[in-house]
C-alpha cells in the first residue's frame, strides 16, 4: 500500500514537472522591447543592451541578450536606438534572448530611468 502511494505521488510530480516544461516553452514568444544598442561580443554571441522596461516581464536596465541560432549580426552603432523581440528559453537556469531587431529614428525618446542613462553615458 505503501510502495502504491509513494507512485502515485511520483506520477503526479512527474505530470506537474510535463506542465511547466509547456509554460516554460510558450515563454519563447517575444515581448515587445525598445533600448540603446551597447555592442556586441562576438565570441558569446551576444550583444549588451541598455531596455526600457517591459510590462509584466522586466524592469529598464542594461543587460546582456544572446542571438537565437539563425539571428543575422546585428549591424549597429553604440548608442544607436533599437526595437526587438526578447524572449526566454530554460537552459541552465533562465536565458534570455533578442531577435527581430529594427532601427528606430535617432529622435525616438526612450523612457529610461535616469540613474541607468548615467551608468551607460546615453
Ligand atoms: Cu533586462
């Protein structure tokens, strides 16, 4: 009866474990961001990005973003305003990744709290 339970159990730890693999795999849609474009490390394939905050997901801050495979090269300047998608994947803990970038005008106002604007001299 014992050995039963403790299965039971197991089988119901091993289907909560089965949905939040699937929450965790629907997190790969993007959300909508805006930052200051800081550089790219080749090496790591990844670039440094100082974002806006972003709704229920993020507070601004300066960060760093992988490119998911098949993500051209970014191809900006320091200090050029971007928009992006930026989305999670569960590796080794939580990664977070960009994609999709587009040039915003160098007029654009990005809502960055002035504290992160004198970290990064933006
Ligand atoms: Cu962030």
């Amino acid at each position: 009866m014992k050995r039963s339970g403790l299965l039971v159990g197991l089988a119901l730890a091993w289907l909560s474990l089965g949905v939040q693999a699937g929450d965790m795999a629907s997190a790969e849609e993007g959300h909508a961001a805006r930052g200051i474009f800081l550089g790219y490390d080749e090496a790591e394939r990844r670039i440094t990005i100082a974002h806006e905050a972003v709704p229920d997901v993020m507070m601004a801050m300066r960060m760093h973003l992988a490119l998911p495979d098949g993500e051209p090269t970014p191809d900006f300047s320091v200090g050029d305003k971007v928009a992006f998608q930026m989305f999670s994947r569960v590796e080794n803990g939580r990664s977070w990744y960009a994609k999709e970038f587009e040039a915003l005008p160098a007029g654009t106002e990005l809502e960055l709290p002035e504290a992160l604007r004198d970290k990064i001299g933006h």
